[in-house]
C-alpha cells in the first residue's frame, strides 16, 4: 500500500469491486453506489497501491440519534479491503485516517456496527454504555467512538444509520 486518500468519483466502480471482493457477495458494494449517489458519502477515502489500484475503501455517512441529534454524529460504514491484501495493515490505515478525517470535519462521534474484538483497538467502546442503541440489535457489536471530551453529551436512544441501508439492493 502507498497511501490513503479521499475517493474520488472516478474511483466508484473499483471502489465496488473491492466490496464485492472482501465481501464475497455485491451487498454491501450496492450500498456503496447507492450512499455514494444520494449524497451520503460524508468521508470516503481509498487505500491505493503503487500503481494508484484501490485496494480497500471505507465511508463514513450520517447517522441520526434519537435524542439529542445535531448532524455531527457519523457511521462507518462499510469497509473493505481486497483479500489479496487483507491483513497487512490497510484496513487499520483507512479506519485512522477515516477517524482523523471525522474529527477535522467537527463530527462529534463515529459509531461502528463490527466486531467487538477489532474497534476497540481505535478507542471504541459499546454504545450501549452510553445510552445508545441501533435499530438492528447489534448488542456488543454496535459501537460509539467519541472524537470530543464532550462527544456524546445529549445523544441518548436509537441511532439510526441512512436510509439507504435499510434498503433491499
């Protein structure tokens, strides 16, 4: 991997196929294209190689919070890296330079919906301790990262991810 960089919309169709790769099924590439097309892509950035291919991508969208909602909320959601170049860092590289990016943009706080075993290595914690919850029951999974001292002051209840994934591809 050479760098990290924001996406850029020529980037779409490659940044699909990595999903479509990681993943092993065009779900989650889907919802790429369709959070890319309504305008939810808030910070998208690629993993490229020396050769400027993309070899793994993650976005951050808006999410809406039940209570206390202020548009300086967002999620991470998906990420993917290609399998020929999984487990080499890259997908730690996205996930920080994403979470810098957040912060630069005053976002307040990210929420992740992964495992429990992966993000708390960039500091997040369960949501649940914090009051809040998602609409598809992730338990333990569902996880809240705040970016200021006062990150998650007010946000309480349901967090709720863009529309677009909840709907069918």
């Amino acid at each position: 991997m050479s760098e990290v960089r924001t996406a850029r919309h020529t980037d779409l169709d490659a940044i699909v196929a990595v999903h479509d790769a990681a993943f092993g099924r065009p779900t989650e590439g889907h919802l790429v294209r369709r959070l890319v097309e309504a305008d939810q892509a808030v910070i998208s950035l690629v993993a490229v190689d020396d050769d400027d291919a993309v070899i793994g991508h993650a976005l951050f969208s808006p999410v809406r919070i039940e209570h206390g909602d202020d548009g300086k909320a967002l999620g991470l959601a998906p990420v993917a890296v290609h399998p020929e170049h999984q487990r080499r860092g890259v997908g730690r590289a996205l996930i920080e330079e994403g979470i810098g990016a957040c912060f630069v943009a005053d976002a307040r706080a990210v929420f992740v919906l992964g495992s429990p075993a992966y993000y708390p290595a960039f500091g997040f914690t369960k949501a649940s301790d914090h009051g809040l919850h998602d609409a598809f029951e992730g338990g333990n999974a569902f996880q809240v990262l705040p970016l200021t001292v006062q990150g998650l002051d007010g946000y309480r209840g349901r967090v709720d991810y863009a529309s677009v994934f909840s709907e069918a591809p």
